[in-house]
DNA sequence: TAGATTGTTAATCGATTAACAATC
DNA sequence: TAGATTGTTAATCGATTAACAATC
C-alpha cells in the first residue's frame, strides 16, 4: 500500500471510527450507509466517505459499506492485524493497570517485560510476567526485538527511560509521563497526557459557567 | 470575562503552554518571547501570539512575556485557580493510579469519595479514602456538592455512571471507559481513549515501515 | 531614540462540507 | 431499469502563518 501522506486529523479519527464498527459487528449489524454511521458518530456522512477513501475503496454504490469487511480494513490500516511485543517500565499503579487493560484487552499486545528499579517490586508477578531490574532493559529490548516500550515512570527519568528504549531498538514508545520526548524520527511516539486532558476538562467547566451568565446577554 | 468562542485546537494547546510555562517556572526563567517559546515547544511564534491574544494582552511589547504572570493567567483560563471536589468510580488499578496520580500532582483536586460496586473493595482505604458502595454515590454527589465524576469502569456500566454523576448535579465527568458518553449539554465531559491511543501508536508503526520502503522510490 | 517584540490584520493553507456524477 | 449510496470533485469554512504597524 502506497498511503499519500495522511492528515493528523483522520488518523485520531480511525480508532474511532473502529471502536463503533466493532460495537456494530457485535450487535451482528452487517451494512451501514456512511449516513447511518455518521449519525452514530455524531459527525457528517461527507466527512466519513473522505475518510475511507483516502484509503481505499471499502463500499459499494447503492449499498453501503459491510461492517466485517470495513473494520477488518481498518484494522489492517491501523496495524491491528499484527502482534506487538511490548514491555512495560514504571510498574507503578499505572503500569500496573496497563499491564491488565492490555491484558483485557487482549487483541495483539503481549506484554512481555515488565521493568522498574526499585528493588522491592523487582521479582513480582503481575498477570504471570516477572517485574525485572531496569538495568537489563536495553539487552532485553535487543535480544527479543520488542515493538513497542510503554513508559510509565515520572516526568525526570522519562526520557531516559525513552532514549534506552529507542537504543533496545523498539519500533514505538507509549508515554504517559507529562513531558514532550525526543526521539529519533523512525521511532513512533504517542504521549497521553494525563493532566492536559484533566485541563482541558476544567477549562470546559469554567467556560459553562461563564457561558450561563452570558446568556442573559 | 467575555470570551469569544475558543476552537477547541487552541483549547488543547493551552495545557501544553502551561506545561512548558510551569518547567520555565521552575528553571527560575523570568521572560520568554513568543520566539523562544516556539523553538522550545515546536510550533510557529506566530501560533503562540494569536493564541494568547485570543484571550487578553498578556505580554509587552519590545520585551516579551513575564514567565509568571502567562503561567497564572493560564491557569486562570483553565480553572486552576479553583479547587474541583472529585469522586472516582471504579476503584481497579486505573482508578487507583489515578487516586495516587491527582494526590500526586496535588494542585486542586481533592479526591473525596471512592466507589464500586464490588463487596471486597469497598471498606478499603486507598490515601486516607475509604472506599464506598456505588449505591450511595447519587446522594453523595449531591451532598457533598462534587464538582467532578472520573469514571473508570468498564465499557458496559460507563454510561449508568454517567447519569447518575450528572443526577447528583456534578459539572464535569472525566472518563477513561471506551465508550463516548452522553451527557446534558450543561456538563462538560472529556473522554481519555486509551486504546484510541495506543492504535494511533501502532498506525504510526506500520506507516513508517512502508516508509522505509518508499524512500527508495 | 533605536531596537525589540507584541498585537493584529491580511494571506495562505488545509480540512471539512456540499454537490453530483459514477455505478452497484 | 430505478433507487440508493458511494467515490470524488468543487466550494466553503476555519485554522495557521506571514507581515507589519503599534508600542514598550
């Protein structure tokens, strides 16, 4: 697949589009119209058939899409059609609850390795993988060609943390600690920051509120 | 204040300004120009000054932007100036990592109410807060005048949380369950996606592997 | 005052939406 | 075939960037 370069904008869009295309396939829902699904959404039918077809061709005129066919598409296109061996470093609350969500969540992501220094968690078992000293990481990063390295330490070691990852050789970082990392540009990089998306929700707060009294404007 | 009204791409910027701000802060950095601060964050100089203006005059001409001052005008903005009740629902790993998180990072949210539904949980204590049946949380919503509901339940039971925060009269709901919610207009919600997240992480992977292969095109 | 840098308008760029021809 | 709905082009809208006048 030769993708043209694709937009920021549709690719936060894909998951969503997946998440709903799975809701129906489990409700057994087997075509949807572009119109149909965008009122699901909550977005226009034009917006979505763009979507699509900065991919590809996954409809037929005068039917609509098949919801198997589509998500199994999409799927492909988001590399959801493969495994990802992934380790873990920070096996804090957070860690922790990724190492289970993934785990719940089972589709692809076998996590591996889980790291951290502080030597009263090293040796834990956590969903029957063993918490190993950080020290080992680049060597075990090599060794089993890990894909993707989630970090969940604090803000200082990040990128420490990240830089040992990308010399282990992995393909991707995950990372939740609230700082910007710098990595080489053949290393995939997605932060979820936490506290900007609890900012953003106070901001919305504040905003109603004044919004409450400027409608007596 | 009278603001106009803000997109929501400045919106998400100014947690991130905040951030960089508050690291400036704490590197004893007493002025910064727009300049300055778009080599650091990555964006245009331009972006940062209309952003700014969009909501006041926070700098001075020929000198640049006092550190300070921007920082608590941003939080001002974002309604970091106040201090936000908080209840988590859904006490597994997710919603204790996020009890220690926000203890953590301590500025203005006072988690003051756990629960669940599962009888082993509740009773525990998790920093000083004992964790409560799910049957009471309307009524201590409401009691307590809670200003912000975290859900991290699963997929299934998201939205009953969500009524019942929104009938116990929270103002905002921070939500981490796979699911988009629906809430009265009147109440903010901002969703964390977490497995959106990760599959943006593992499209960035595999488009860059076919990269690789076109750069020798 | 001269130099620097903001505040703000105007130009550009990109993303979204509308419209419709293609086609199942 | 007629009806429906996609695929795709064209029009619109909004966001970003460039430019420069205002001003500290």
């Amino acid at each position: 697949m030769n993708y043209p370069k694709i937009s920021k904008a549709i690719i936060r869009r894909l998951p969503k589009y997946r998440r709903y295309l799975g809701q129906l396939k489990r409700q057994g829902v087997e075509k949807i119209s572009s119109n149909e699904l965008s009122e699901l959404i909550g977005c226009t039918a034009s917006q979505i058939r763009q979507d699509f077809n900065t991919f590809g061709e996954f409809g037929q005129q005068g039917y609509g899409y098949s919801v198997n066919y589509l998500y199994d598409e999409i799927n492909k296109i988001l590399g959801l059609d493969k495994e990802y061996k992934t380790v873990i470093v920070g096996v804090g609350n957070l860690g922790q609850a990724l190492t289970n969500y993934t785990y719940y969540y089972k589709i692809g992501f076998n996590i591996i390795g889980l790291f951290d220094v502080n030597p009263k968690i090293i040796g834990n078992k956590i969903n029957d993988v063993v918490v190993s000293d950080y020290s080992d990481l680049e060597a075990y990063v090599e060794k089993e060609a890990i894909d993707i390295g989630i970090i969940t330490v604090n803000r200082e070691n990040a990128q420490a943390v990240a830089d040992t990852l990308v010399k282990g050789g992995v393909k991707g970082i995950w990372n939740f600690a609230p700082i910007d990392l710098k990595v080489p540009k053949h290393v995939a990089l997605n932060s979820v920051h936490l506290s900007d998306s609890l900012h953003e929700l106070t901001y919305m707060i504040s905003t109603m509120e004044h919004a409450g009294r400027e409608d007596r404007d």
